[in-house]
C-alpha cells in the first residue's frame, strides 16, 4: 500500500427504498449508493479503490468499526426515529462548487421540508446557477444524508433523481413533504 492509499470499509443495509452501499473512512462516512445489488456494490468497490488507492474491506457484523454509527443512524433514520444525521462525513469525493452546494443542502434543508434548486443557488451566492445546483445534486456522493431529494424545481416539480424518481417520492414520503401511496 503506497503512503497516499487510505482504508475503506463498506457494507451493505437493507432500507425501505432497498439496499443501500455504505463506505467509511477514518474521516467519516464518504460514499452512499442506491440499489446495491452485486454488479452496484461491485462497481461502487471498485470506483473507491482507484480513488483510494487501496482495496476497500467489507465490514464484519459485529466488529467495531467506521460504519457502526453510520448503519445506526441510516436504519433509525428509516424507521422513523431520527430527523438529523449527525455523523462525520468525509468529503473527499466532492470538491468546488458541489461540495459547496451540498454542504449548504446539509446544513440549511431540515428533515420534512424542500428547497428550489435556483433558491440553493442563491444560498451559496450563485443566483441562476440552478443548473449547475442540479449538476451537484447529480454528484452526491453520500445521498439520503445529504438530502438531495429535497431539492426539488421551483414550479414544483420533484426534479431528477439519481436513485430514480420513484425513490425520491419515497424518501419525501417517508419525511411527510408528499403523502405516502395508499398502496
């Protein structure tokens, strides 16, 4: 392992929009993706080893380790008994503008409520770089917890979705912005 390469470690959760790819560093929780079945994962282990520089591990049940709070805090933020995620993230799979524009939707958008993509334009001081707020949310590396599906278009549509619009109706839902399908 060269001196630049950090540990990773990931897992995978069951949640009510499907399995979620959780990684960790020593820094924090550093990547979230949708729809983790094998050829995700797969994928998700290998984009973090060439950025990393070191093979990912996955986690062991039961051992301590970086993803412990992480899977706590997802699981309770599903089940409906937590609001706020309050974990370390590391942000080294963002950078400029985007990780600007997402450390403002981290901070600024509360559990429940939405934001217009030019609004977040103009809370990070670019006023009509809406687009470019859409481009950043389309670069979420650590979606559900920096919640880019509350972002949503100003004539009140939900927007794009990375995770595919029906999971961020789901995920709106789940927060009473929308009301949950009858069936």
């Amino acid at each position: 392992m060269s001196s630049t390469a950090q540990f990773v470690e990931w897992t995978v959760v069951g949640s009510d929009i499907g399995p979620l790819f959780l990684a960790a560093t020593g820094q924090g929780l550093v990547n979230v993706v949708f729809h983790a079945e094998d050829p995700v994962c797969e994928r998700a282990v290998r984009a973090l080893a060439t950025r990393f520089g070191a093979e990912p591990a996955p986690a062991v049940p039961g051992r301590p380790g970086p993803l412990e709070e992480p899977i706590r805090q997802v699981e309770a933020y599903f089940d409906g008994t937590m609001r706020a995620f309050t974990l370390p993230l590391d942000w080294s799979l963002s950078s400029g503008f985007n990780r600007q524009v997402l450390r403002e939707l981290a901070a600024g958008v509360p559990y429940g409520t939405v934001v217009g993509y030019g609004d977040l334009a103009d809370r990070v001081g670019q006023p009509g770089a809406a687009q470019a707020v859409g481009a950043a949310m389309g670069s979420n590396p650590l979606p559900v917890v920096v919640p880019c599906h509350r972002v949503v278009e100003s004539h009140g549509g939900l927007g794009g979705f990375g995770g595919g619009l029906e999971t961020k109706r789901q995920l709106l839902a789940l927060e009473g912005v929308l009301p949950r399908p009858l069936f």
